[in-house]
C-alpha cells in the first residue's frame, strides 16, 4: 500500500538559511498534519490541512509557513533558520479527521 | 499537567511475558484514541485505534478503553524483543477534531 512520502530526507542547512519540507500524503487522504520532534520528545504539533485549506494551527513559528496544493501536497517553508530548528520533521495523512498515517520524516539539522 | 499522561518508563519485561502500557486524558470529550510504537529515529506507525469502550483485539495487541476513567491501555502479549521501543498514546476528538494530542511516550524493553 502505498505511504507517505517526505523530501528530503535528509536536510543540512546554515542559521539564517531558509528550507523547504515536501509532503505527497496518501492517495485519496484529504488532511495533512506538519509534526516536529526534538530528540527524547514527542512530536509536536505545527500545522494542518483540510481540502487545502488550514484546518488547525499548532505551535509553529511565525518564520515557518506551509500550504497544500492543488493535488494534495504540502509543502513546509522555514526561513530564518535557528540551531534549535534541529528536529525530525513529520508529514501525516488521514482520511477526514481519522486515523493519522506517518511519513518517514526529514532530519534538519542547521548549523 | 500534561494533557495525557504516560509513564515514562523504561519498562522492562521478560521476553514472552505480557507488557502492559498505560496511559490516561484529561479532556473528558475526546473521541479518538490512538497508540503509535516509534523506534528511535523513526517516524511513529499507528499499531491500534480505539474509540468506543471496552477492548479491541489485533493479533498480539489489544487496546482497552473506559472513558469514565478517562484511561486507555495497551497490552502486547507474547512480547518479543522486536516490541522495544517507545509506545505513544494519542488522542483526539477533544477541544480541537484535528490535533492529536500526545502523552510523552513509555519506553518498552523487552529482555531475551
């Protein structure tokens, strides 16, 4: 079956740079949901997406924004990064507001 | 106080006993209760979704609800190693249907 799919996995950036986060959730799934996760933490929660439209907002930063597009993908933009941006990043995807599906994640780390 | 509540752990349980993980919420109205098992590194992955008192059985997991109690636990049966990890419980459906609110997670090890 087929999964969330995060890009890029990896992702190395200096303070002060700007990053961008990419989410193609699962087929015909309508909500996406942004998490960050700090070492030893559980995720928190930063942003949602219903039909592409926000559905909830969480504690992301002002210097952080997303969207969901037409075809369903999000997209998470981060400027003015700070060492303490360092987390895993994850997209998930459900159906509705459901069962949420986690993606593999993105490893930031700003130097 | 954290809006859901788990024990931290470490807990540490003999290979083929049963591990029993427990977890409790604050916000009398949530509808949706979820354990998620995340390896280290990893991204968490759904093992059971519970939404109606009483159990519910997959496999070697069964999830067990009371919404009086305002309590969810998780009992994995014939635990193998390959079941350490830290076990999150998640709840929605309370103040907010979209955000999944998380406990701090319990760290499982299970001992060969």
């Amino acid at each position: 079956a087929a999964g969330v799919i995060q890009s890029p996995r990896h992702l190395i950036k200096e303070k002060r740079e700007t990053a961008t986060l990419k989410c193609y959730p699962i087929p015909r799934h309508d909500t996406v949901y942004w998490y960050q996760q700090g070492p030893g933490q559980d995720p928190q929660f930063l942003i949602s997406f219903y039909e592409k439209m926000q559905s909830d907002k969480g504690s992301i930063p002002d210097r952080f924004s997303a969207q969901q597009f037409s075809d369903y993908h999000s997209e998470l933009n981060m400027s003015s990064l700070e060492l303490g941006d360092s987390a895993l990043y994850f997209c998930a995807s459900s159906l509705t507001n459901n069962e949420q599906f986690f993606g593999p994640g993105t490893r930031l780390t700003v130097l | 106080q954290k809006e859901v509540e788990q024990n931290s752990g470490p807990l540490s349980v003999p290979e083929g006993a049963i591990a029993s993980l427990n977890c409790t919420y604050s916000d009398r109205v949530s509808q949706s209760f979820f354990w998620y098992r995340q390896y280290s590194g990893k991204s968490p992955e759904l093992i059971m979704s519970i939404y109606s008192n009483g159990d519910k059985e997959d496999g070697r997991f069964t999830a067990q609800l009371n919404k009086a109690s305002q309590y969810v636990s998780l009992l994995i049966r014939d635990s193998q190693p390959s079941d350490s990890a830290t076990y999150l419980c998640a709840v929605n459906g309370g103040r907010s249907n979209y955000q999944l609110i998380w406990g701090a997670g319990t760290k499982l090890i299970i001992k060969p």
